[in-house]
C-alpha cells in the first residue's frame, strides 16, 4: 500500500510541475504584454466572421504563425515576418493551428485584400486556384435570378458561373470575409536587441 501512495504522489508531483511548467509560467510571462503598435481590435463583423472560421474547421487546415527565416522559408512564401506575442492580444481563442493543408493565414488581409476575391473564393476555391483542395461553402451563398438592393453579388468567372442566375453572399460569407480581411499583422514591430541582432544576421 505503501508503494502506491508513493506512485501517486509522485505521479501529483510530476503532473504539478509539468502544469506549472507548461501553464502558469507562460501564462505569467505574456499576461501582461500590451497589443502590438498598429494592431486593432475586432468589430463585431469580423467576430462574427470569426466564430464562422471556427466552425466551418478552417483552424483544422490553415495556420496562423509564420515561422521565423531560420526555420522556415514563411516569409519566402510571402506569408509575413514571425509574429510576436502582442499581435495575438485579441484572439481568444488563439487559432495558431497545427496543419497547413492551406497556407498560413495571419496575413491574407494583406496578401489578398479583395473582398470580391475572398468570396468568390469560397464560393468555388478551383475558379481561383486550380488545383486547390479547400471544400467550396455554397452554403453560405444562394441563387437568385435577380440581384435584390443591398446584395452583395459575386462575381464569379465566366467558366463558374451560374447561367441566368447571380450568386448572393449570405451574412455569414461576408462575416467571414471581414475576419479574413483583418488578419493583417505587416505592421512594423519593435524586437528585443537580443533577437534584433539574430533577425539582421538571418538577411
């Protein structure tokens, strides 16, 4: 009996540590790192837009954390600098994500800045990027024969397009267009001189 109370206790003392370790400490280190200059809050569009990218699983296929240049050719790819803690200061949840089936989007507000594009890419991926595998959202869209005010109509490419018909983003296609239009983190930042010093010697 003995024997287990030991286990258990040093199975509690290993799990303690670890969350200190993993957790509190880290938590303790950025809960107090202010947002980055240049970084705006969400309004609620974007929000909502947000809530949308988390339940269509787009976390599941997309990241968002360019890796630093001695790590990985991120910025060649044009995705953007490494992001610092304060340039997350308004995600809760944090939507790094750990796949890249799709390319890394903290900066596809500033690589593609289109909202045209942006829905007429979820509309139908393949019309912009042959060969893409990212599923098409038709739901978020509907078919009318006729534009009514206030539609936001896609236009789509000759070849995709439905003939006598206009393709109609619904709110949630235009929500999520806004979230994706604010991922743009290509504000300058200020580095530690530590790590300033290691940026200057990766160029």
């Amino acid at each position: 009996m003995e024997s287990e109370y030991k286990l258990l206790g040093g199975a509690m003392v290993t799990l303690a540590l670890a969350t200190a370790t993993l957790v509190v400490v880290p938590y303790l280190q950025l809960s107090t790192v202010p947002p980055s200059p240049g970084l705006q809050p969400y309004t609620s569009e974007q929000l909502r837009g947000r809530d949308q990218y988390i339940k269509n699983g787009c976390v599941y296929c997309h990241t968002q954390q360019p890796r630093a240049v001695s790590q990985a050719p991120d910025a060649a790819r044009g995705w953007g600098r490494a992001p610092v803690a304060g340039d997350y200061f308004y995600d809760r949840p944090h939507l790094l994500g750990t796949m890249r089936t799709g390319p890394d989007l903290l900066n596809i507000g500033a690589r593609q800045p289109s909202a045209d594009w942006q829905l007429g890419h979820l509309y139908q991926p393949r019309a912009y990027v042959p060969g893409s595998i990212m599923p098409s959202y038709p739901f978020m869209f509907e078919l009318k024969d006729k534009a009514e005010p206030g539609d936001k109509v896609v236009n789509l490419p000759p070849a995709y397009a439905p003939i006598g018909q206009v393709v109609v983003a619904r709110p949630e296609a235009n929500d999520i267009v806004a979230y994706l239009l604010a991922l743009d983190r290509t504000y300058p930042i200020a580095l530690p001189p530590g790590l300033e010093a290691a940026s200057t010697n990766e160029k």
